[in-house]
C-alpha cells in the first residue's frame, strides 16, 4: 500500500542519516588518535562458544584469520574465581554452619578462630593468594586484612561488601590467551570503594586498559589521579569508539 511504501522510505532515510552519522563519528575518533585495534571481549567469546557449540580455541583461531590480536578481560569477581577453581570464598557465619563439610574450617571453628561477622578466602595457589590480597588492599586498610596459617585469608567485613570489588585477572586466563597467541587488554569497572592511585598500581605490565561498564575508572571526580597513575604505569588509555563512558573525554585529554 501507498502508506507502507511511505514508511519504509522514512525507515531507510533514518537508517541513511544514522549511518552517515556513525561514519562521520569514527571517522573523528580515528582522526584523532594513532592507533586503531579491533579487540573482542572474552566473556562474549565464551558465550559464543557456548551457543555455536565451537570450542574457545577453534573461535580464537577464526579469530586471528580475521586480524583480531588482542582479547579483553573483564577483571575477576570472587565469584568467577569461586567457579574457576582458584579459590573458595565464604562468610564466617556459613563456615559456622557447615564447617562438618569441610575438614580444613572444621579445626579453625572448633579452636574459636572463625568468627561469624567476617570472611574468608582459603587458596592453596600463592599466586592466587597474592594477587588477591594486593587487590583487596586497593579498598580496604592493610589492617582489615590477615593470613591465617598460609593459605587462609581473614578479611574483616561482611561477604556482601566484597562481591561487587575486582580482584585482578586470572593468571589461568592470561597465560592461556598468551599461548594461544593474542594480546590481553584488561577490562576494570568503576567502583567508589577504590583507592584509585593503588587501583592503577594492579595494572603494571599491562599494554593498555579499556574500563568496563558506564564509567572510566575515577569518574567523575578523580581522573587526575588515574591519568596520572597510567602514565607512571605505562598504560595507555583505550578509548572504546562510539560507547560513551562517564569521564571518557576528560581521561582522553588528561592522557593526552
């Protein structure tokens, strides 16, 4: 009909105008920076390869036949690290509950030494432990946190504080995508808790960062002192090209 007609030309000339609009956009954000690079986000490779039922490794081989060299990292959770394998995590008072479970809490309950108000990381990877107890002094004071024997860590405050917090980025995973050939960008979200200065020390060694989530790391008050920390790191500044970020622009020309 007359009327559909007329609706799907306005449908294209809206489509028309959004690309032209896109194209002029990134061709400003090219325009601007040295350096362009396609990345793909881990966790969407992962879903992709649970939907398509391809292993990672075959969609990582695809992946670098099409030009991809690097692959983003969404920082750890004590959650992912719970399914990975890397370590277990619990509130004093679940321990209480069912220490009969497990026999390594069982002899710290029955000693008095678990108490129900804080929590508890038990890994048996000294790695793991570091990283880990680097990162949770990037929000809480050194006195907050303690080691029980040599593979317990006793943090004082309630499990549902830290959920929320990163804890680095799985050296499983890093040397994984390492064999397999790519670069590893890592992926860190804003959180209010953060000392940013200690926050930007965990990311030494690093290439550059690409932050996850709405806002930059820092925003909106403390981008001074991330773009400071980077450029003492060595990290650049990955500025994803169209998604707009909280502070994205005001990191950009503090980075310079």
């Amino acid at each position: 009909s007359k009327i559909s007609r007329l609706l799907l030309v306005a449908l294209f000339l809206v489509a028309l105008f959004v690309g032209l609009y896109l194209g002029v956009q990134r061709s400003e954000i090219t325009s601007q920076n040295n350096h362009v690079e396609l990345a793909v986000d881990y966790n969407d490779l992962k879903l992709l390869s649970a939907v398509t039922g391809s292993s990672p490794d075959q969609i990582l081989k695809q992946l670098e036949g099409l030009g991809i060299v690097s692959i983003g990292v969404v920082e750890e959770k004590l959650d992912d690290a719970v399914t990975l394998g890397e370590l277990y995590f619990a509130s004093g008072s679940g321990i209480i509950r069912n220490s009969s479970m497990s026999p390594l809490f069982s002899s710290l309950v029955k000693k008095g030494m678990i108490s129900p108000e804080k929590s508890y990381i038990y890994s048996a990877n000294s790695v793991v432990r570091k990283r880990v107890i680097t990162n949770l002094q990037t929000f809480l004071s050194k006195e907050k946190i303690k080691t029980i024997g040599k593979d317990i860590i006793q943090v004082d405050c309630g499990e549902s504080y830290l959920r929320d917090k990163g804890i680095g980025f799985s050296e499983v995973t890093i040397r994984y995508l390492g064999k397999m050939g790519f670069n590893v960008i890592p992926r860190i979200g804003n959180n209010y808790a953060y000392d940013f200065n200690e926050k930007v020390k965990t990311l030494k060694g690093f290439r550059v960062v690409v932050f996850d989530g709405e806002e930059i790391l820092g925003a909106p008050d403390n981008l001074q002192d991330v773009a400071k920390g980077l450029k003492k790191e060595e990290v650049k500044y990955g500025l994803l090209e169209i998604v707009k970020q909280e502070g994205d622009k005001k990191l950009k020309s503090k980075m310079g």
